[in-house]
C-alpha cells in the first residue's frame, strides 16, 4: 500500500506523543494481547485463514526488518537470514516465501526465539528514530504502526478461533458485563439524494485505498439505526433459512451445502437450547447482543429474508460523515460487541466499533486509484476481487487505528473476523 | 429473471414477424448450431462449466415446458417425468436437479430422445401460441427464447471447448477470410464529465439485471478505440508477464499459479511457434485479429502492464449510448472476430459483436433491483456476487438477442467465453 | 505380461479352428457386445475405473497394432498417428499416453473412426497370421486374443456402470428366466493337509502371473458349497452391520464413510423395499440369486460376521483342481449369475462362472515369478501392490478366457466387477 | 489386540525387576525421549500421519486408564471427561474419537495439562499394581507397556519429520560417531528348503498377530549380509530410476509423480551435493551408511534394478532364527542406523535394530488368527490390507521391545519411519 500521511500529525494523537512513544506503545500492544495465551497457543493454525499468534508477532517485525531497517539504517544486520523467507506474507517483490496454509507446521522458530527477533528490530527502531529520518522513512514508520495494528486485530480473531474451535473451550479472559435485558425497535433514519464523497481528505494517516478523494451521486436512502441481534438472527434461523434455497445467492448456498452451514460461526445447539463460544467461554446465546461471525452470504441473505438490504459503502461513509470515531473499540476487559442503547430516529448506534459492517460493496478501485511504487504497493490493491467492503471497525480495533474512510475487505466466505450486520433500504420516495 | 416488455413489438424486429414465426426460427438456430457435429460431441462435458450440447437442447426446451406448457397450456402432459429432475439447470424453486458437474456422465437420453422432446414441447407451444395467451405468458415466451439465444452463445463456447481440447483438432467448419495485414495503432476517444446513465429504458424486451434505469455521475474517460490484438497480447507474453506476480491481482496470480497457464486459452506454442486452436482447427497465430479466450485476471493484468485500466460497465455504456447495434454477431461462417477496419480517432470499432469486453465492473444490483416473483426470479439476481460485468456481445451472440444494455456477467477465472479486452484511460485534466 | 504358450493347441479349442478363426472371432464378439448400445453410450466414462466403450474397442485393436502390426508386418503403416498416444492404456515402454480419468472428455474419434480402425487392423492382421509367423509372433497373437477378452468383461462391467447410474434405468438385455423359490442352506466340503500347487502346469495359453507353478504346504480347509445370496447379505445389512465399525477393515471403514456406502452397488432402497438396477433395468431384488458388487471390504466384512472367513487362492485352486472348468460364463442372454443348483456335501457349486470370488490373498508374485522383458513385461507384474485375488470368472467372462490357474486382481474397494462371496473356515482338528 | 503372555516372566527381563519397576522405567522413557524439545514441538503435526508429540504421551496414558483402571481399580475417578474423545486413536468399540488429521490444531490440553495426566494415571496405576490384579490385568500392563514402547518409536520418528520438515533444521541431539571409511561388498547367505515356522512360540509377551505359530514350506533363498547403503542408493538414483517408470510398480509411479519424489524422505540436494537431515541437522550425506527413509516402492524398486528382490517375512523369520536379538536399537547418543562390520559370508549384520527391513510379504493374518475380544481386538487385526510387513526393528526401537517374530506393518507409500533395504534372491539350483 502507499501511505498518504500529511506533514502535521494525525489529529486523533495526543500532540504531546512522539513517533518513538507510538511505536513503543503499538509494539507493547501486540504483545499483551497475547498474554493470555499459553505457549502452545502461539504456534497452532486452526485453518488456512488463521496465522498461528507468533506468525503475526513475527511477520510485523519483519514489516519493519524488511521496509525501515534494511532500507534506511546503516549497516543493519539482519536478525536470521531464513525470517525473511519465513515471516514475508505475501511481498511478490520481496522474494519468495513459505506457503501460508502451513504456518501451523513450524515449532521452530519458537516464542521465544520470536520475542527476542522482536526486541532486536525494536533496539535498531529506536536507533533509527533518533537519527533525522526521510519523509518518505517517516511514512514508512507510521504505515509499519497502522500495519501491526491490524494485525493486532487479526491475532485476535485467529486466537478466538484457536480456542473456539478447541473441543476443551478454553477462556481467554473472563466474562464482563450483564445481560442486556431489552433492545430498542429497528429505526431507519433517511438521507436525502445528492452529491456526496468517498476518501481520504484530511490531515495523518491513511491506507491507499481510500484514495483519491472523489465525489459520486447518491440517491435517497435509509439506514438502520443499530446493528441486528442474536435474537433477530435467530428468527430467521428458525423460519428454516438455512433450508430454503430461495433467500439466498447461489454461491452462499453452495457455502452451507459445502459446510453443513446451520447458523454462524462459534454457535452451538445442544438439545434445543443456543450458546455461543466466545474469548469467555461457552456461554448460553444472549439476545439481545448484536449477532457476530457472520460471512457476507448470511448477512445478504438476512436482509432479503427482511425486506432490507446491505448498504452501499458509499452510502455507509455518507451516514459516518458526521459521527465522532468513537465507539467499542478494542479494550482488554471487553472483547465483545455490546448492546445498543440509543433508541432515537434521530441517532444511529454502533457506527463505530462493536462489528465490522457488511456493505453491498465489491471491493474496488476508487476512479483513479494508484498504488506506491515499490514492494508496498502490494500492500492492498492486488487483492480488488472477489472481496466485500467492511466498515466501521470492531471491538477488536485498537482505537487510533479507524478512521470514516476506512476500508475492510474479506472474502464473502469469511466468518471468523469480527464481522456484524446493519440494514439499509431505499428512500422512500 | 423477470421479463420486461412493452406492448409495442421490439424496435429490431421485422414488423411482419409474429411471435409464432420469431418462436420458429430462434428454436431452429439451435439445430442449425449443432450440425455439424457428430453424435458423440452431444453428450462430452469437457469441464464442469461446459454443457454437453444434448443437454443445452434438452433445458431450452424443459425452460418452454415449465414456466410455459405446465402453467398455461390446459391438460399438457409433461413429455417424461424425470426430464423435470435432469433439465432443470438451478431453479431451486421448481424442484431438485441432478448435478451440473455430472451432465457428461449420462448418455441417455440420446440425442434423438432430445430431438423428440423439442418437437414435442415445439408442437404444443404452436398450439398455445395459436391461443390468445395472457399478457404474461407473452412475456415468458419472449423469456424463453432470450433464454434459447443464450443458450446458443454457451452451445457454441462449449462445443468450441469440446473440440478444441481435443487432441485431434477435429473443425467445426472450414477458416474464412484472409490474414489481415495491418493494424490501426491504438487511439484513445474522449467523453466529458457528466450525469450519465445505466440501464434499459426503452421497448422490446429486457432482462431485470438491466433494471431500475438510473442516472449516476461520471468522470472524464478516454476509451480505445478497438480490442487488443492477438499481436499485442503477445508483446505483454514476451515480456514475461506469465512470470512476473507484480503484474497481477493476487487471486489472478493464484489462478496462473494452479493452471500453470502460459498464453490465452487454445494457444499453443510448439517448438516457439504460436498456434490458436479454433473453431476451424490448429492453424498460425494471427497477430492482426482480437486476442480471445481471455479471462478477467489476464484483461487486468494486460491493462495494468500496458499503463491503461478496464473500462466500468458505466463508461462502455456511455460510450455505446450512440451507436447503432450492429456488428459482427453470430453468422455460421465467420464465428471468429474480425479485424479492426477504422483508425479514425472519432469512431470506436467492434464494441458490438467480435467479443465480449470484460469492464471493471462487478456483477452488482443496480439500485432498487427487484427480481421477478417467482421461480424465474432465479434467472439473473442470485448470481451477483464473484462475478464481473462483460458488454457488447460477440462472434457467436445471435444478433437480436443483445442490446446496449445487456450486461453479461462471468467469473473472473473464465476463459473459454468469447471474450476479449479494451482498455480506458481516466480524461485527461 | 509374458504369454507362455506349448505348441500343441490348446485342450479348449477346437481342434479343427485356426488361429485365424479364433481371431475373427473374438474380435467380432467385442463389437456384438456392443450391439444393445446407442452411439452416445460409447463415449462416457462414468467415474474413473471405467473406460467408454469405443475406448476398449479402440484399445483392443491398438495392442495388435502395437505388438503384432509394427514389429511384425513389413511395410505396415500406422492408421492414424496419435491413435498411439490415446489408444496406449499403461504401457510406460511403449510412450506416453492420455490420462486414463480423461477418455470420457474425447468425444473424437467417433466410434465410426474406431470401426473403420478395427477393420484397418483386422485386414492386416489376416495378412499378417496368412504368412509363416514366428513363434513369438504366434504366442502374442494368443496374447492379444486374450487381453481382448480381459476387456470384453471390462465392456461389460463398463457398460452395466454406464447404465446402471443413469436415472433413467436404460435397458441392456431383458430380463430373462425365472425366480428362484428356495436355495440350499450352506454345506462346507473338507479337504486334508498336504502339498497342493498353485499356478499354470499345462499346455495352451497362460498368463505370466501364473508362473512358475510350484508346491507350498496347506493346511486342513473347509469350503462352502455355493455362493452367497441377496437374501444371506440382507440379513446382514439388517443387522446393521453398515453402521457397525466393529465388523470392518480399518479401510473398509473408511470406505464406508467416505462413500456413505449402505449397501452393494446398484442396490436401491425404496420405502423400504429393495431393488437391484441390472442389466435388465430396476427390478426387486431376487432374495435366492447370488449378492453381486460386492468389494472386498464387504466381502471379508461378511465372512467375519457370520463366523468364517474368504479362502486363499491356494485353497481355492486346491478345490478348483478336479472340478470341470464349465460353468455360467458369457452368454448374451444371461448376463447374471444363477441360483446354485446341488446341494449335496459333496459338490462345489458356482465354482466357475456366475461370479469372480474375493480370496483373502493380496495379488503377489509367485516365487521366482519373472514378468517378459519387453513392454508387454508391463502386463501384469506392475499391478502386484494393493489389489486382492479373485478366482473363476463369472457371468462376464467369455468361457474359453480362463483357467483353474487364473489369476484375476482388482484394489480391495473395487465393487464394479461382477465379484461375489463364497466363505471358507479352517478345518476341524 | 490380545496378548498372549506365558506365566513365567519373560526371558529378556532382568529376572529381579518387578512388572512395577518395569511400568516405571517405561513411563519414564517416553518423557526423556522428548527432553530436548521445546514446547511448541509438542504441539504440531506436520502431516495427517504424525502425531504431535503430546498427543503420544497422551493416548499412551488413556490406554492404560481405558484399559486397566477403568476396569480393575475400584472408585477411579477419570481425569477429565473429555480425554476418552480426544486421546483414543481408533478403538470404535470405545465411542467416538478426535479426527486423526486435525490433532495438530488443538493447543490445549498443553503439554504441562498432559503431564499432569500422566501423573495422575501412573500413581493410580502403581495402586493398581500394589494389588493383587487379575491375571487378565497382568497381561494388559503387558500390553500397555508394549503399546508405550510402539508410541515411543513413534514419538521419535514424528519428532524427526516436525525437526526435519523445518527450514531452519533445528537439532535434537549432536551428531556422534565418524564417518565409516569403507563397507564390505555384498553378500549373499544360502538358506536350504524345508519345512520353517512363523509364529511366536515362547514364553513371555508377544501380539496377537504373531499367533498362531504355524509351519510352513520355504524354498531355497538367499539373504544379502548387509542392508544396502546411501552410496548404493546413490547409484539406483544418478541411473535416472526416480525418471523410469519401468523400474516401479504402477502405484509407485504415481506415488511419484504426486510427490515430485526425486530422493529418499530428508534427502536434499544443494548445486549437485546431496545432504541428509536428521536428528543432529543437515549434514552431507554419508555414503557408506545404510539408506534411511525408504517407502516399500522404493525399496522394491532397488531391488528389482539390482536383480534381486525383497526376503519375504518367512525367509526373514527363518534365517533370523538362530541369531541373538541384539543390534542398534534405541540409544539416546545414536538414534541413526551404524554401519556394518562384518563382511563373512557366514554372518548376517543388521537383522535387528538399525532399520525396520521392508519384506515383500503384504500384511495378513497368519492361518487360524484370532483377534482377541473386546476393544483390545481393534490393535491389529483391522489393519490387516494394503499394508507390508517390516522386520527387525531399528534404531528408534526400544531394544526390550522386540522379538524375532515381531510384525511392524505400514502402507507401502509410507518413508517416514526408520526404514530401510536388505536385498533377497531366490537359491541357487
């Protein structure tokens, strides 16, 4: 990807904080986010899409090995002359590297020998902070934190479905919070037609693909003031969706004939009654909870079962134009979306936070979209098909890493990211 | 799908025909089609998208037979109680089918038992034609024979499929026409920023995929003024572009990677000569002529090497909004694309017929889309998700079946379609 | 395979028939089996194990080209030059070849191309047997006539596959005969410890698997009089024993996952009644015939469960030596196997013919066994891993094709052959 | 399986340790086998055959609580509820079990959880034992111990695919001994014909596969003195065998040409110098020690290109007969197969310990086998197709584990265990 960062800081850092105090502070974060886990949780991949926990702690060093150290410090020995092989994800111009679906097949290098790699790019890091670094270094050093930060991100889904997936539902941290006892009534709040935009126009960081900047036409529309629940999902489980053809696309109903698909990922029935597993545990299903682990085939489905349907992401950005970033982001306690509290048409829920949002949205260039040149160029427009935008961040997204513009994208597939459901329909004329 | 049509008869049409005699002549085509072939080319299934030709004659006419005979015709008797089971392609809502993956394993019924099954279901609907058939039903019937016309494009993909993977090179029919000498450079025709608009607004009939008609906004673009040709195409080869992942999305590089492809589908280079498996046999690569058998990955990547995109599905039908449909369509003795005849920076070449031009564009609703009640709601809406939008039509689409607002739609793997590539350019400032 | 042959004729001939005769004939029975077929029937391959019928017709005719035509008759011209590459089934020595899963993608040749090759072949082939041949000439002459009946019983099996899994339940032959109203219950016949013989000690035709004959030491044995039946295998489906991994083979088991196998091929389960699909279409299954389609999970499954176990190929070529090699070999208007008739103690029933009989004996060389040198080396010994022995021909096997000595193999999960089950036990002390 | 185990102790026990003492030293063992691991090598499985290291100490465990405390130690309380499911291996008459190929995705239990359960069922055990426990138990301690000796060759053959499979050759324990300078040339040993035996016939342990001890008839045979030796296997390599499909059997072909075989397993060749990985790293590979890691098609193939063929299991039997059970097995310093040193022709070397031999014998039960009842009676008898017998236990072999008439079985495919050649050949006339 090519970074986009303007010269004054990002508006949502605290001015005091320096560059190497982020970096000190992202770099932290990775690692007590694992700290839950025991040694043999960082090794295992539980399926392709998962990397085993050391991976991410290893393939975000190597970022900053491979695009700052290398590069810009002089007389950088690298740490291992194999962690490039082993720890590039997916840099074609980088080199070759060791096939993703078997990072589970690797003991070695251990956590250990993977803590230590990371305290080595971490000491030439800080070196290299103190010199007056390039613009273009200095780029690369916030690309490398947002970078990680995402990763920080994947490590918690991927450590989710290691333990969920275990028969042994091990906890990752202890339950927080009661159970909300009502939800309010679905609400749709109206936009009117006109002009609008899509991108990037501000002042810090930004990935590639929120760029250029560029104005499209809208036309009415209506979006749902909160995510959807368990509960409402549950209703049409039991109106028999996973058994009738008719509500769905063709290629997510040869997703549930392939997996024996029966309700989203991590749910369990035993004997009638519902649970969900989740970081805490097995627990009974809570239905008032926003509905989690979705793949976009059951969230379109959802909406057609409903009368809805998924917003564009254009028109998701319209509605976010105005919102404060803020919401349920990652926080160590919580870990879970949590329920809706605002009721009012005037007012929409959960924008922020709680569950990345479905949209209608191939993921695609915006007109005029051109990577960086060079290796990070591969960083996020290689991958502009057969993937679905996502908005809005989820309570696994460190806080400063979102912004209005950005864009998630996974395979319709997908479930084991943190992935959620709002409505949308069209105005009513 | 749901069939749009008004009352007044399609513009293209002879005004003398009547639908009885456009009936006639469209499920007379699909014999003419096949003649040539020898009764063992009715029943292979080359690939899993490939149909056998007996099967694509047998469900054009299951297609008659249920949304026409068993609901409008008073007493029909269905020609054979399994034919519902075997033809049905994967209309959820009229049943169970056997599995498309498994056509080539059944040799009965023959492809006589089929002919008797056409004129079968031919006799009853001159039958019901000769009623005063509802408004409806009318409807359907055009349905059914866009359905056919489809259907005679896929017959002629997949019997060019059947005999060109064999290793005999048997012909369908005898090359026509000679090598063309040169070629036009490449010029790029420009269209200013503006509301435009997609989809069909006028009479005749239409798909629900073309609908609502809407505006939306455009950007300045420059598009080429005809196909790339198999001469240039093979520049983008020489430069070893088959080699080199930076040049393609990731998912197309995984696609090169699994089919070890080398060149467009049906080259073949034997001793560093290029040949092109054809309709007419093994013969000399001609450099002059469109490059075919193309899928989205390798469009892509060939737009991306050469400094210049895809066309959107908005700018192609901007840019065919003025033009008449004509070109060159299926004629049993072409059936090959023809060379660009005009240099003239003011005319665009070969945007109808010669081959479908893969866009930018993913198979996406239009706003407010609605499908069809009923069971041929499943025509068109249940397929829009991984695949991309191709426009214009080809060698071997039959001429009134297209419009300039037909959106054709496969996935992006897809090479054995009649497709091709045009590049665009975003307008210059 | 290495033909070893006396020179005296062979005791099943006709005194009075040449070579030449012999030749004809046979060669005409392969295109007779043929005759009940459509043209489309001889071109599919319903799953990998079985070849199209024109494919075994083009085969056949390749080995008297290959072995006999080349290397024998002077100025042979080859009839068509890739007829070596598609027609070559396994012979490594001889070039490469089309893989073996694809010939029911090759819709060319036609079957009236491989008609008119038989008849190229057969022409030369009298030229050929009209002049004095060599004795290694003649001996391969035997062998061609043999592997041709080895693939008529392939035909066979090939062409019940092709129509038994077609919905449509096409009809070979009618059926012909009655029900069987009663069948003996099991005797088992004794025989004594002592040397026995295993393998090919006469004058005429005999493969080289079945070389060199030699004595080994045997055990005290029992032997069971006739074959199992339909009804003796249902007691055995209904004592659940699909369902019951404990009666199984490791592998077996596995099989049975794998293919959710509940019963013996072509059985099929109607509300409760039980139907075989057979040459003659779907008719109830006939309680007193013999089971048929069993593999070798299944049949080493029953022994098991009703206390015996299979018979080794040593034991069953013991009990096979004073027996007449007569039995219900192929006849066009059988085709299945016959109810036993005797029920004395002391007859062996069904020995020959009606059904091959599973043996508990891997496929292994005999002691000093020596394949021929030459790519027809690659006949039989190459095969000697993973597959299990099979004993006395059956209802598919043309009579003067086999002997006492015979050895025939298929991989123990095979059930398309025409195989059955005849139980053994260990002698009474 | 069912242990058949004679009264008296056995012969190779020191006759003053207590079944107690010998319970204890084998528990103990397991644990030092993985003392040089780092704790994520527990945990991997770097192919479905593997298992990861504590899923051995594991089932090796719950064998002894399923089979010895459940049933004989009144009041046992088991561990946790949920190790019947995920440790049993394959024993259906148990219930349910873990799919064998995802024991690599479970991180818990971890290694330290496993070892708690070791401890908690080895003190129940040493109160079982201080009873006075029913011959039956005293036979499945036997059993147990036997079964933890099998896990612990396992556990070092799986151990060496997880080190050598890495990239970065981690090493297990150093390298010990010099280079063997010389090896004497082969010879062969006569063995007369005549009545043998096969068959555990003694006192003291043995499995249920080794029964009934039987005569049988054995022709005159030769037996090579020596395992054949890397430099050897070199010689079968640079004469392009791994490129002559008429050097293999036809499975072996395939079994090439789907793994790109090109050397035996751990084999590396770098710029035209071939090194080997083992236990002490990658290291240039020593010509003059016997070739490790061959499948039955490669050892089969050796020996059909040398002229010579594999000993049956009988041949083996016999001719190890009258030699002591001693050699090259499990050492912690050695744990790699040691030259030979004899060169008389009147002396086998390397019968037992070194490497597992693959015979041309396919794993059967002997005439008259029983398996035992009960679940023990799944240990194998069900394994008994598409396996070949090895003999004479290697280097990995705990050394008080073997006997003469010991039967090791794997599929024929099979390179990862400690397997290598020893050359046979019919007698002289």
């Amino acid at each position: 990807m090519s970074a986009s960062l303007n010269k004054n800081s990002q508006a949502s850092d605290p001015p005091s904080q320096s560059l190497t105090e982020r970096f000190r502070e992202v770099r932290q974060l990775s690692l007590s986010i694992c700290d839950p886990l025991q040694i043999e949780d960082y090794s295992v991949q539980t399926m392709p899409d998962v990397s085993p926990p050391k991976w991410h702690l290893a393939h975000s060093t190597w970022f900053f090995e491979t695009f700052l150290l290398k590069p810009y410090l002089e007389n950088y020995q690298e740490f291992h002359q194999k962690y490039n092989f082993l720890f590039n994800s997916y840099y074609k111009g980088i080199g070759s590297h060791y096939p993703r679906a078997k990072r589970g097949l690797l003991s070695r290098p251990s956590k250990s020998d993977i803590i230590n790699y990371r305290e080595h790019v971490d000491e030439r890091m800080f070196e290299l902070l103190q010199t007056s670094i390039a613009e273009e270094a200095g780029e690369r050093v916030h690309l490398g934190i947002h970078h990680e930060q995402q990763h920080q991100e994947l490590l918690l889904t991927d450590i989710k479905h290691i333990l969920c997936t275990n028969p042994l539902h091990p906890v990752y941290r202890k339950k927080i919070g009661g159970t909300p006892q009502a939800i309010s009534p679905l609400e749709y709040l109206s936009f009117p037609e006109g002009f609008s935009t899509l991108g990037f126009n501000g002042s810090g960081f930004s990935f590639d693909n929120e760029h250029p900047h560029h104005r499209l036409w809208l036309n009415k529309f209506q979006l749902c003031h909160r995510l959807i629940t368990n509960g409402e999902y549950l209703d049409f489980i039991n109106d028999g969706a996973y058994q009738n053809p008719l509500l769905w696309l063709s290629d997510g109903w040869d997703w549930i004939q392939n997996h024996q698909a029966k309700s989203p990922l991590y749910w369990e029935n035993n004997d009638g009654n519902w649970y969900e597993i989740s970081l805490s545990g097995k627990n009974p299903l809570e239905l008032n909870l926003p509905v989690m682990h979705l793949n976009y085939y059951e969230a379109e489905a959802y909406a057609r079962w409903s009368g809805a349907r998924l917003p564009t992401e254009a028109e998701w950005e319209r509605a976010a134009m105005d919102l404060p970033v803020k919401g349920n982001f990652y926080h160590p306690d919580l870990l879970h979306p949590q329920p809706a509290v605002t009721s009012s048409k005037t007012a929409l829920n959960q924008m922020f936070g709680d569950l990345w949002e479905w949209t209608a949205s191939p993921y695609t260039p915006y007109p005029g979209f051109k990577p960086a040149a060079g290796a990070v160029g591969e960083y996020n427009g290689k991958f502009m098909v057969n993937q679905v935008v996502l908005r809005g961040g989820s309570c696994f997204t460190p806080d400063r890493h979102i912004r209005k513009t950005y864009r998630n994208f996974f395979p319709p597939g997908a479930q084991w990211q943190a992935t959620g459901l709002r409505l949308a329909k069209d105005g009513r004329p």
